[in-house]
C-alpha cells in the first residue's frame, strides 16, 4: 500500500501583515462635463443663451473645450433637449425661445 500525502495547511494569518504605507496625493479634480459647465455658465450670465454662444463662453471661462469635435454647439444642443425631455420638470435647463436655453430658478 501506498502512503497517501498529505499537505501541510498554512495557517489563516488575519491581519499580522501590513500593507506598506501609502502616500496620500491629492486627487486630480475631475473635468467638468459639457452639462455642468453649460449649466455654470447659464447661471451666471441669468439670461438665456444659444449653444454657440454657450460653447464660447465655457472655453473662454476655461471650463470645457471641445476634444476637436466639429460642432460641438449641435452636440450640447442635442444634450440639452435630451436632459429636458428625460428628467422633465427636474431638468436643469429649460428652453426659453427657438434655439436658446436658461437656467431653471
């Protein structure tokens, strides 16, 4: 008869090895997306703007540019109904005129 093997069980160490401490950095702020800046930008003019006139001033204030998109006013635009028509009373923004969008109060 053969003899059986049997292995040896390392016991459960809980806790007695520690981790190597980790430097604290400071985290990178996170990029504000097309939505919030057009919302921040909206909220301190207080009048109702077109989202070409939205995308200037958001690059301008330094709080989003386009990633090289070709009309990224059409983009916001399309963001915009989409918030209003999805989240309707909750939305943000509302639509004031043919092309031009405000701040809910």
């Amino acid at each position: 008869m053969s003899a059986k093997k049997t292995t040896a069980k390392k016991p459960a160490h809980k806790g007695t090895t520690k981790s190597p401490a980790k430097s604290k950095k400071p985290k990178p702020e996170a990029k504000m997306s097309a939505l919030d800046a057009a919302a921040k930008v909206l909220a301190e003019s207080g009048e109702p703007m077109t989202t070409r006139e939205l995308i200037e001033a958001m690059a301008t204030k330094g709080y989003w540019s386009s990633p090289a998109g070709a009309t990224p006013d059409r983009t916001l635009y399309s963001a915009l109904l989409r918030e209003i028509n999805t989240k309707g009373k909750d939305a943000r923004f509302a639509k004031t005129e043919r092309g031009k969008f405000a701040v809910k109060k």
